[in-house]
C-alpha cells in the first residue's frame, strides 16, 4: 500500500504511516495531537526517571528549550579533544585485541558499546566509565549491551503499564520487579538501577569539583567542558523559577547515557558490517581519510565534517539501516491527516486526506520513508553512498520529508526529534575515521549475521541467539 495503512490492533485502531505529508503533519505541525504512548512515557519513566524520554506537552517543551543550547555545534567543537583521546584510547586496545587474536573473529559489537558509553561519559558527563583495556568491562557496558535482547520480550506488557504505574506506588513497583521471577524484568530493573547510580555518582562528583573552584574542574575528566558542565553552568544562570532540579538533571543524565549508548553503538556496529561487506567502499573511505590526515594529526572538527566520502557512508548507513526503525504517537483526539500521494478508498475514489479517530496508534514508519522507492528511485534499498555526491532525486526535495537530518525521519522531526543528533553524528565519524584508517574488516566466513529489533536494531549470530555481538575478521591497515 502506497502510504498508509489502516488495521484494528487488539486493543485500539493502529495506522501505519510514511506519507511525508502526514508525517509532517504527525510530527511538526499537530504534535500536541499526536503524542508519545503512555506506555512509551511510563516504561521511560521507570527506567530513567524525569527526562526528555518521559515527558510530554508542555513539561517537554520547556524542557527541551532548556536543553537545547548545550548540543550547539559551539559545544561539539569543543569537545574535539575528548573523542580524539577516546579514539585512540580504543585504538590502542583494539591493535591489542587484534595481535593476540590473529586469524580469529572479534566481537565488534563489545567494542563499540564500549567506546559509545565512553563517549558519552567523556563528552557527555565529564565522567570516564571504561579505560578501554581489553579485559576491563564497566558493569553498565555489560548491561547496557545484554538489555535489547532483555526489553523485547516486556513489548507486550508496555501498553499495560500506564495502568500498573498509576494503581501501584513507584517504591512498591521497584520492589515487586526484584521479586518478579522473569529474568528480563529482572535485567531492565537492574540496568535501571545501574544508570541511575552511575548519574548520582557523577552528578555529585561534578557539583563537589564546581564548589571547589576552577582548579578542581580542570581536574576532572573533560576538563568542564563537557554537555553536563555545560547544562550545570546554564541552570545556575536561570531564574530561580526556571531551574530545573536535581532529579530532573539525573533523569536527563540517565536517559541520555541510555539513548546515546545505545544508539550509537548500533550505528556503529552497522557501519562496519556494511564496509566489511562492501570492501571496495572501505578502501575508498580509508584512502580518503590518509589523504585527510597527511600531517599525522588529529582531524579537527571542521576537517571531519568536510570530507566528502565519509558523510556519504554515514548518512547512506544511516538511511537504509536506521538504528530506530519506527516510533509510535497516539491521538489524543480526534484528527485529520493531510497525504502527499493520495491513495485509493474502499469505494475506489481517490484520497488526499485520511480521518484519525482520538485512542489511534500512529506508527511512523521510519524505515520506510528513508527506503521509499517512490521518494529516493528504484534502488533505494541499495547501499549507495555515491547517491549523496550527486544532486539528490526532485521527487525527494520536493516531497518535503520532515526529518532534521538530510531528507531522513532518522533522527525523527518537530519537537520530538533527537535532541542530540549532531553529537551522535560526531562521534560516529570520528570512530569510524580512526578505525578505518588503521584497520581493515572483513565478514566472518562461518557466522551468519541476523539483525534483531527491540526498539533498537542490534546483531546476533543466528536468528534464535539472544546476545548481541558482531563477529568481525579484523586485521591492521597497511601504513602505505
């Protein structure tokens, strides 16, 4: 069917969505029609606590406001420094792990959560959570990589949980997940508990250096120039009113830790299957970060962003292989949703607009919009980066897709959109560059690679293996 599609759940009416139009409509002009499921608000809720993954309205709107100017690209060349030292912090271990391996798979997948969550303790927090030394695993790491395959099993008990949530008190709701004998209740209990203590943690740590003085910051990881800093700096100007409180700035941490981890690290386990996949394209990419890289030194911010190639592998993974392959809205009244491409009714006659009754679930079909064959031409389900050095297709730009990031529903659109995109963007250069440039991947000949969804796409050998991992050949790059 060309854009929609309209089905009963067993619940509620459902309508499936990638018209460009409608989702503009869903996700700009008529947001606060269309909204997060409560199951999606309750079930974030419960894991991180006040953040922008729990909120709606105007609560999410007045925070978002406030956290906006932190991702600004200001920020993000500042933070240059601190990906470079984790970068070649992994390359240091990953070399290690390569050597004493020789001819065997290694897990790409462990890796990249690893240095994701570096990241974004570093940049994001001021905070190092893993030295990334081959043997070493922070507790979050491990927990964070096992809880996709832990969440999927719990889909069917989210729509109940707003329910749950609002009968019994969140104390006793905690208590009852310790007792419950499900191994993946168990496992989002303590994944929950494990990001909220590591946010405490850092959270204090940061507020003691920032009462100590300058001299005690420039001590600190990141040296207070990371998001968190940042954010700390910013709510000690506002007004008294405006502040945001402790628990709301833990939530925030927590959620983002989360988001970004996770996210990130499925970009990244991507990519490099893909370029395993496609040896010529990594050929290409590493000749042109050698050539971008002549003098030995680090890239800076505006050399990363400028090189042509790398983009076009980023934003052509990124398109076909989006970590988050739909999100839902529900209506909270009743609606009228505008189509690009009309599409024909039960009596035959052509629509241009379509009603949705209040109680609907609205699937947004991410994936779809950035593989439609319609929009992006006949080999749109191809990995092409060479799409992107050439003018892209006028059914494309003219059809006015409403994603933040180029024509793509990616990173989502409106005031829902990834608030972080362009932090996430940076760090997936800048760990693709430096392990491009000095290693080289390839598939395993005797692993069969499945990728899975629960919430996030993520990698398993085989379709019925339950833990994540990305078996890669790996071996060093030649110096030539």
């Amino acid at each position: 069917m060309e854009a929609l599609w309209p089905s009963e759940g067993c619940l509620r009416k459902m309508l499936y969505i990638f018209d460009p139009k409608a989702m503009h409509h869903v996700c700009v002009k008529e947001q606060n029609i269309y909204e997060e499921t409560r199951g999606f608000l309750v079930a974030n809720r419960i894991l991180f606590g006040a953040s922008l993954l729990s909120s709606a309205g105007n609560a999410h709107r007045q925070q978002r406001k406030f956290l906006t100017p932190v991702f600004s690209i200001n920020h993000m060349r500042h933070m240059m420094p601190i990906f470079n030292n984790v970068s070649n912090r992994l390359q240091t271990a990953l070399k290690a792990a390569v050597e004493k391996n020789s001819g065997s798979d290694i897990d790409m997948s462990v890796w990249m959560s690893r240095v994701a969550l570096e990241l974004i303790g570093q940049a994001g927090l001021g905070y190092s959570f893993d030295p990334l030394i081959e043997e070493v695993v922070h507790p979050y790491a491990s927990a964070i990589k096992a809880l996709p395959a832990h969440l999927f099993p719990l889909e069917p008990l989210r729509d109940w949980l707003p329910y749950i949530y609002n009968t019994v008190p969140h104390s006793i709701l905690l208590s009852l997940a310790k007792l419950i004998p499900s191994r993946s209740i168990r496992a989002a209990h303590n994944t929950a508990y494990t990001i909220w203590n590591a946010s405490k943690e850092i959270l204090e740590e940061k507020r003691t250096a920032i009462a100590a003085g300058k001299e005690a910051i420039s001590q600190l990881v990141g040296e207070g120039k990371d998001l968190l800093s940042v954010l700390l700096h910013e709510n000690s100007k506002a007004q008294v009113d405006e502040r945001i409180s402790d628990d709301d700035i833990l939530g925030h941490m927590s959620a983002f830790i989360f988001a970004g981890t996770d996210t990130t690290s499925s970009a990244l386990t991507r990519v490099l299957y893909v370029l395993a996949a496609h040896p010529e394209a990594q050929v290409k990419l590493r000749k042109e970060l050698k050539e971008a890289r002549a003098d030995g030194q680090d890239l800076s911010y505006d050399d990363l962003v400028s090189l042509p190639y790398m983009d076009a592998v980023c934003r052509e993974t990124l398109r076909l292989y989006a970590p988050v392959p739909i999100m839902t809205r529900e209506t909270n009244q009743d609606s009228v949703l505008p189509l690009h491409t009309p599409i024909k009714g039960k009596d035959g006659q052509l629509l241009d607009e379509i009603a949705v009754p209040a109680n609907t679930t609205v699937i947004i079909g991410i994936l779809a919009s950035n593989r439609s064959q319609a929009l992006w031409g006949d080999d749109a389900n191809e990995w092409k980066p060479e799409r992107w050095l050439a003018p892209l297709p006028d059914s494309l730009t003219e059809a006015r897709v409403p994603g933040v990031y180029s024509h793509l529903m990616t990173f989502l659109a409106g005031g829902r959109a990834c608030i972080g995109f362009k932090f996430s963007q940076l760090e997936m250069k800048v760990i693709l560059a430096m392990l491009i440039e000095n290693f080289t991947f390839d598939l395993s000949p005797d692993k069969e690679i499945y990728w899975n969804f629960s919430g996030i796409v993520y990698p398993t050998v085989g379709p019925v293996d339950a833990q994540m991992q990305l078996p890669l050949r790996v071996a060093l790059a030649s110096s030539d």
